[in-house]
C-alpha cells in the first residue's frame, strides 16, 4: 500500500508551517485509488496575503472563512498519524521534505508527540532522470496527465497528481513501484531527519546572530592590540554549518578582544595599499581565495588568525 499526501499552509513565518490542509491519495502498487481526502483545518494564524490575492500561480482552494471554521490540527492528529504509520505504508510526495518538515512544525507547535515517519520525494527522482527541475503541474503536462481534471494546491488533488507522476515515470521506464523504491533509497526522508535539519538552522540562526551583533563594533578598550583597528571579513566557509559558525563566533570574540573590528562586507583595497582581511576556513582552496586577491584584500585562513591573536 502507497500513501502520497501534500500540505498547504497560511504561511511559514518564524521557518514553521501552519497547515491548513493535508490532503492525501492511497493506492495499491498498481496505482489503483483506494481512498482520497483533503483534510481541511483552521491553521489559527493568518493567511498569507497573496493565497487569496489572485495573484502568482498559488490559489487555495477554499475560502478563509472555510479553513477558519475547520477545528486545528489537534483534533485530526490521530487520524494524520495512522494515515502514515497505520499498516506501514510506503508515504510519498513532491519535495516531500518540506511536507513532512510541516507536520513536524505542527506536532512540536501544539505539543504533541511526532510523528515517526519516512517518505519518499518523487521531485527529486524526476529532476535526477529527466536532468531538470520543474513545479508539479509542469511534470503532470511533462507526462500528459492533464485530462485528470486535477486543482492544483488542493491538497488531495496535488498528492493525487504527484502519484500519476510517479505512475508514468515507472512506465516510462518499464520499472515497478517497488523497483524504483528499492534502487532510490536515498530519496527517502525521514520525519527524524527533517527535525535534525530544523534543529541546525535553529542552532545557526542564533550563532549569526550573535555574530551580528559584533558587526562594526569598536572596542574602546581592547584587552590586547595584536590587531588594532584592522577590519575582518568571514568568508562563506566560515558560516556553512553550526559548527563553522561556532568557531567563528569564537574568532570573532577574540577579534574584538584584540581590538579588530568584524565588517559585513570589507571595501577594496588598492594595487598600492590592500585592504582587511577576508578569514577562509583551513579547507578552503587557493582557488577560492583568488576573488579576494581581484579585490586588493588579504585572505586569511582561521588557523592563521588563530596564531596571531592573543
């Protein structure tokens, strides 16, 4: 048994997902539909301006007054939860990564337990094939499907085209549904996963913030002045994970204490007189250093900083 669901929210403020509705298709490995439903719910939050502005390619397809009626994701939590779990299906969606990421989102908001759950992203096994991304509706015309009638961002409707997709794609290449999930385990996403992924842009959004709060800071007083008045620039390297991020944090305080000062974005040197410093993790190539040489600044790995502060 196959279970593909979509999800539409009122908005993602705050990198969390209010759902208004889950929609879902179950179907047996030959693509035959058992069940479809869209499960309709009030997000209690606002709506997004542009979902009921006729504008952009994203209509809902209820109105305001319809979803705010609905009771929240609570009431329908156990339902959700056996729809995934229950009889242990195969679950599948398009860019299904940010679908199971709401559920997340909806379970940790009102305080219930997750859902444990993996699934599979038919976008990503298409864009791999076929060497090219495209939205939902573009692949439903890619393999002809459009005589289904289909609404797309109706919940259901979208989880239903998304199975059609995955339906001709194992026509297309003479392949069963259980094939191409055997040999494409990697496109599974786990609900673990998705809450990991949220657990590390939550630990790098507050590391950057506590970085920014020492952009263009002086220090009056610095405790040590192996750096006096010089200006530092973190390179890309340096911000690309929590850990690169806490390292900087760590060379950024010592910046200070050595009475540099950290600039967001360094002005170019000159042929005659060169600029700051740019600071590159210990990894990176001297091929990524070259644009900072085009701009007359010096480059400097955190090793080497690390060397020179007190």
């Amino acid at each position: 048994m196959m279970v593909f669901f979509d999800c539409e929210c009122a908005n993602c403020k705050g990198g969390i997902g209010k759902i208004c509705s889950l929609g879902y298709v179950v179907c047996d490995d030959d693509f035959n539909v058992i069940q479809k439903e869209d499960i309709v719910m009030n997000p209690e939050s606002e709506f997004d301006w542009y979902l009921f502005s006729g504008k952009g390619d994203i209509s809902l397809s209820y109105s305001k007054e319809y979803f705010k009626s609905q009771p929240a994701f609570p009431e329908f939590y156990e339902k959700i939860k056996a729809i995934f779990t229950k009889d242990n299906p195969v679950v599948a969606g398009f860019a299904v990564g940010n679908d199971v990421g709401f559920v997340n989102s909806a379970c940790a908001r009102y305080k219930l337990p997750f859902i444990e759950f993996r699934a599979f992203d038919v976008e990503k096994i298409l864009s791999q094939f076929y060497g090219e991304k495209r939205k939902l509706k573009e692949w439903c015309r890619f393999f002809a499907s459009n005589d289904e009638k289909l609404q797309f961002h109706n919940s259901a409707d979208d989880a239903h085209a998304t199975m059609l997709c995955l339906k001709y794609f194992c026509q297309e290449n003479k392949k069963s549904v259980s094939e191409v999930f055997e040999s494409h385990k990697d496109l599974f996403v786990s609900s673990q996963q998705m809450l990991d992924q949220a657990r590390e842009r939550e630990r790098k959004k507050k590391l950057k913030e506590k970085i920014e709060r020492f952009h263009n800071r002086v220090n009056r007083s610095p405790t040590y002045t192996t750096v006096l008045n010089q200006n530092f620039e973190l390179d890309s390297s340096m911000c690309r994970t929590s850990s690169d991020l806490e390292k900087s944090l760590k060379l950024v305080h010592k910046i200070y204490d050595n009475g540099g000062i950290l600039r967001r974005h360094l002005r170019a040197g000159t042929e005659k007189e060169k600029g700051g410093y740019v600071i590159f993790s210990n990894e990176s190539s001297e091929e990524a250093k070259k644009g900072v040489d085009r701009r007359f600044l010096h480059a400097i790995t955190e090793n080497e900083l690390s060397g020179i502060l007190e």
